[in-house]
C-alpha cells in the first residue's frame, strides 16, 4: 500500500525501492539449467552479469572465487588480507568490517531501527512533490495521522534516541577516547566548561568534503528531520517557549547543538519527560546541519538542506503548514 493511500500505512523507516531480476543463461542440457546444477558438475566458469569471462581468480587458499574485473578480485581479497578496519560509529555498536561499503550498508540497518518513514517524514515537513508525484491535502492529512499515532509510542521514544547517539558520535565526538584512558577525566572536564571561551567549538567541525562515506551525509539528515519530526508532532506543552535566540546569549549555534546533543545522547533512556523538553535545542541542531549541507553539491542534500530551513520555520510557528 503506497503512503498516499491510507492513514493505516506501516512505517517503512527507508525509501521504496524496486527490485530487478537478472537472467543469466548457462550452457548445457535443459535439465541442468532448470536446476542449476549444470554448471558445477560440468566445470563451466559462468559469464558475468554484463558478458565479461570471469578471468581474475583469488588465489588465496581454499578460496575458488573468480571475478570478470580486477577491482572486483582486490575488493573480495580485503576479505583474507585487511588493510583498515572501518568501525560503526552509531550509538554503542562496536562492529567493524574491511570494506567501506560493508560498513555503509551495515548502517543503513541502524537508519532502519528509526521506524519512521523518510517519505512521511518529508510530506509532515512540507513537500509538495516526492516521488513524482504531487502531495494533496488529503495526503498531508493522512501523514498528520500517522506521526500523531507514531510520536506517542515507546518504541519511537527509543528510537529518537538512537538518532541522537548517531549524531553525537558523528558530529559531536567523532573520535571518543577509551574509558580507560587517562585522559578520559580531562575530556569529561572539559565538556563540562564548553560554554567559556576557551572551551568553544569551531563554527563547523564536521565536514561534507571530507567525508569518505558518501552515505553519511543522508544519514544525518534522516536522523535529524526524524528528531523534528517527533517534537513537532508532540508540540510544545502549554506554556513553554524557546531559549533566547544565540546570538544573544553569547555563544554559537554549534556550542549549544553540542550541549543539546550531549545531553540527550548521555541519557539510558528518553522518558516522556525527556522528550517533551526537546524542543528546546532543537532550532540549534537544525542550524548546525543546514550549515553541514551547505557545504554539499548533490541534488538530494540540497534538497535536504532546504527542507531543513522548513522545518526550523514550522518549528518557531512562521508557518504551519507551506502552501501546496
């Protein structure tokens, strides 16, 4: 059921996709195609997807692997002979892997555990196209629905805070120190006195250009627009404000997305208290990922970038809701 159908649409957590199927023809008897086992007992080496003989074999021991290309037998050996290790860097997760792309698609898994639809979460946000196809009223009133029913449960709660401990460790704490270090009492210190002026941040320490993940970027970005996503559905309890805007406390946006982003990610647990106070930081997150973005060229991320800047305006009530 597609998300503009009904108000009962599950929450997929990643964009759709489509599957294509690929036929590849092998050699010999019907029999053997129909099965598959031709191929083995004969000891024909199948072609590639794309034609090419497989010619480039791992001569690693007790390997049989052969690749039609090169960089596709040097990619597969990084298997037997790792050179880096690439760690995941999301929340608590200690996994590494020897390949980039391994780590990216392991990622991606943790994005999923978000249990928020990119696409609902981008129509609540005001688009008016996704997909090709143009967001009506009906549609829009459909996605209220749906993260008014998604905001209020356990499971999103857990989830948002998954999101934070994501950008914490991105954004905020790339490259944490051991426990066990002796210089882990002095990182803490520190972070306790960030807001003196000799404990600030740069304006931007993150950056889009060096980043060797090309997935990351999107990750963030999901992340963050599911963090607005549950605030604005909750909204504000009665009565409560935002802090002055930073320009006049003194300090960066950067500073206080560090404070906000620390604060959540350090708890165990976001209670319903908890999460009716985020609020509060969040004008500051979106700041800082809007000047991440800006840093980036691909169509999607400017995209993203832009629809961030809606989400703040929602947030401090300067629209409810851009025309369609």
């Amino acid at each position: 059921m597609s998300w503009m159908e009904s108000p009962q649409t599950a929450h997929a957590g990643v964009l759709p996709t489509t599957t294509t199927t690929t036929t590849t023809t092998r050699t010999g008897s019907a029999s053997s195609a129909s099965t598959g086992t031709g191929t083995a007992a004969s000891g024909y080496k199948r072609a590639s997807r794309k034609g090419a003989p497989r010619r480039f074999v791992c001569d690693h021991a007790g390997c049989d692997k052969i690749y039609s290309r090169a960089e596709h037998l040097q990619r597969h050996q990084l298997n037997h002979n790792p050179k880096e290790i690439y760690r995941c860097d999301v929340g608590d997760c200690d996994q590494k892997f020897v390949r980039l792309d391994l780590l990216s698609r392991h990622k991606k898994r943790h994005t999923a555990s978000l249990h928020a639809d990119i696409v609902d979460c981008q129509v609540y946000a005001g688009a008016k196209r996704l997909l090709g196809r143009k967001v009506s009223s009906r549609d829009y009133a459909n996605v209220i629905k749906r993260m008014s029913a998604w905001s209020g449960m356990a499971s999103t709660r857990h989830a948002i805070l998954h999101a934070f401990k994501l950008l914490h460790r991105v954004v905020v704490d790339p490259h944490p120190r051991r426990r066990n270090s002796p210089h882990h009492h002095n990182h803490h210190h520190h972070n306790h006195h960030h807001n003196h002026p000799e404990h600030q941040h740069p304006a931007v320490q993150y950056s889009v250009r060096n980043e060797p993940d090309p997935h990351r970027p999107w990750i963030m970005y999901y992340a963050v627009l599911s963090i607005w996503a549950f605030v604005q559905a909750l909204g504000r309890p009665p009565g409560k404000g935002f802090p002055l805007p930073t320009s006049q406390l003194g300090h960066s946006s950067y500073a206080r997305m560090v404070e906000y982003v620390s604060g959540v990610a350090a708890l165990n647990e976001l209670d319903e208290r908890a999460s009716a106070a985020l609020h509060e930081g969040l004008p500051d997150l979106l700041d800082v990922m809007v000047d991440i973005l800006e840093e980036a060229d691909a169509e999607l991320l400017v995209e993203a970038r832009e629809r961030l800047k809606v989400c703040k305006e929602m947030l401090l009530g300067g629209i409810p809701r851009p025309g369609i």
